[in-house]
C-alpha cells in the first residue's frame, strides 16, 4: 500500500493547510460517528420516533462495527500520522486503520435510516452527513482515503444484507418463542467472541513495525468484541421482553416525551459509565474478567435502553401501553 499512502498523506497535508477555521467543524462531524453520538441518537429514535426503527439501526450498527473491527485486525494497516509528520489534530487512535469504521458506521446507518423512512429530505441528509463524516476522518489526519474507501464498502455490504435478508430472518425468529429469541441473541454474541479470538490468534504472531508499534498499543485488544457481544445480547434480550412485557407508545406530547428522554438518557450514563467506575475497581479490561465484566456493562445498558427505560415510562405515565 505504498503509492496508496504517499498519495494519501499529500492529499491529507493538502486538506490539513485550507483553513484552521475547518477544525471545529471537523470535529463536530466525526463525533457525529462516535458511539457517544450514536447512543443519544439511536435512544431518541427508539423511545420517540419509532421503536421498531431504532432497534433496527442498532442492529445494523452493531453487525457493520463487528466487521469493521474485524478486518482491521486482519489488514493491520496504520493511521497516517503514525507514519508521516501528519497531524491528528489532538484524536489519539489507538486501533489499526483501515477500514474506517466511521465512514462504514455512517454508511450503513444513515442509508438504511433513509432506505427505511422514503423520504427525499433524508436520503439528501445521509448523503451529506456520510461524506462529511469521511471526509473529517482524512482532515484530522487519522485516515487515508482508502481507509475511507475501504469503509464504504463495508458499510455498503451490511445494507445490502440487511434489506435483502432482514424481513426474512425478522419474521423466522418472530415465529419462535421469546426464550428462543434471546437464546439465539446469546448465541450470535459469542459468534462475535469468537470471531475475535479467531481474528487475533491469526494476526499474534506479527509484531506491528518498531515505527508505530508504540501508538498501536490497544489495537490488538480484543475489547472491544466482548463490548459489541454485550452490547448485542442486551439490546435482542431487551427489545424482546420489551414486546412481551412493556410494549410503549411513542407518540404523546413533547413534555412527555421529553421526560421519557431525559429519564431514559439518564439509566445509560449511569449503566455505561457507573459500571465502568464500578469494574475497573475489580478487574483490569485486559483480563479474563475484564472482559466478562466489560459483556456485562455494554449488555446491562443496551437491556436498560431496550426494556428498562420502556417499563419505566410506563410505570410513571409517561407513555401507554401498546
């Protein structure tokens, strides 16, 4: 990938010298691609717009970064700046480089949005937020553009696999009873473990170059697969009790929904963030335990945004039962 990265990192000296007045907004666009961005976003969309939507985009989310994570630890490519005079514009990354899971998350994410709702206005919202998302990645200096590239397609491989095969497999697994359903959330988590540990025992036996291995320091942990593999377990667990037991309406007035918000917002920090506090006074993340711990924290907070947020609501009358 030689002629692919001189070429990239000119092109990105070049963007990097058009105005310090583009900083702020570059970094307001990638953190349109954070996961901070994406649990506001995607609990809005769940307890106000449409449940059924959200959860969706969420699954979409979660199988994109699965394979995102994936392939970096395959290709374990660097970012430019750990290998040229590029700046990062103060974004330290610690993973591998291609593909950018930003440009995939966004891809897929923001095209199904608009595939989902047929509406003109969004389908030009998507497009605008993707490019721009991207092209914030290669200003800041911690993607080539053909990690970009690289990105997009796997963010255009996960929407073609979800509007082609997600209404088949939906109504197989409605089909079968609510233990099943969560049995099989269970199952695809450890799939994604295991991808994991399979994706890292491939890639053990090469050092990364004594040029950059000092910045790549968390790009071999397997983190954040059991992150991805809580998250997961927790959201199906969560959306299927949901359906069961605390079905909600999404309508209402403003007020409401904004006690709804604010109260569910709230039970996220406290499980993502509380729990972090909590188990990093028992156990280091690189640990056997650490990553126990760390499927419990992603998957207690998914589970709280799925069912324990909707019970909530419904319990202090800030929505109906559906």
């Amino acid at each position: 990938m030689g002629l692919l990265q001189d070429w990239g990192i000119q092109l990105i000296q070049s963007l990097q010298l058009l105005s310090p007045a583009l900083d702020p907004y570059m970094d307001f666009f990638t953190f349109l691609g954070k996961i901070e961005f994406y649990m506001l976003f995607i609990t809005f969309l769940y307890w106000i717009v449409d449940t059924r939507l959200g959860y969706r985009v969420f699954m979409v989310l979660l199988s994109t970064d699965i394979l995102g994570m994936a392939f970096k630890h395959l290709f374990r490519q660097p970012r430019p700046y750990w290998i040229s005079d590029v700046k990062h514009m103060g974004h330290i990354e610690t993973s591998y480089g291609i593909p950018s899971t930003h440009a995939s998350d966004s891809l897929s994410v923001w095209a199904y949005l608009a595939y989902q709702v047929k509406r003109r206005w969004l389908w030009i919202t998507a497009i605008a937020v993707i490019l721009l998302i991207s092209f914030s990645r290669m200003y800041l200096g911690v993607h080539f553009p053909h990690d970009i590239v690289g990105g997009w397609i796997i963010g255009l491989v996960v929407l073609f696999l979800f509007i082609k095969y997600e209404k088949r497999v939906s109504n197989w697994l409605s089909s079968r009873s609510s233990n099943y359903q969560i049995g099989f959330g269970f199952a695809i988590s450890i799939v994604f473990i295991i991808t994991g540990l399979i994706v890292r025992l491939v890639i053990a036996p090469t050092n990364d170059p004594d040029g950059w291995a000092h910045l790549s320091t968390e790009a071999r942990s397997l983190t954040s697969y059991f992150t991805l593999a809580g998250a997961f377990f927790g959201a199906v667990a969560g959306y299927v009790l949901m359906k069961s037991a605390a079905q909600f309406e999404t309508e209402g007035s403003w007020p409401l929904k904004l006690g709804r918000y604010l109260i569910g917002i709230i039970g996220v920090f406290i499980a993502m963030y509380g729990l972090d506090a909590l188990f990093s006074l028992i156990a280091a993340d690189e640990t056997v335990l650490g990553y126990i711990l760390r499927y419990i924290r992603y998957g207690t907070t998914t589970f709280w945004a799925m069912f324990g947020a909707p019970w909530v609501f419904l319990k202090l009358n800030l929505t109906k039962q559906k």
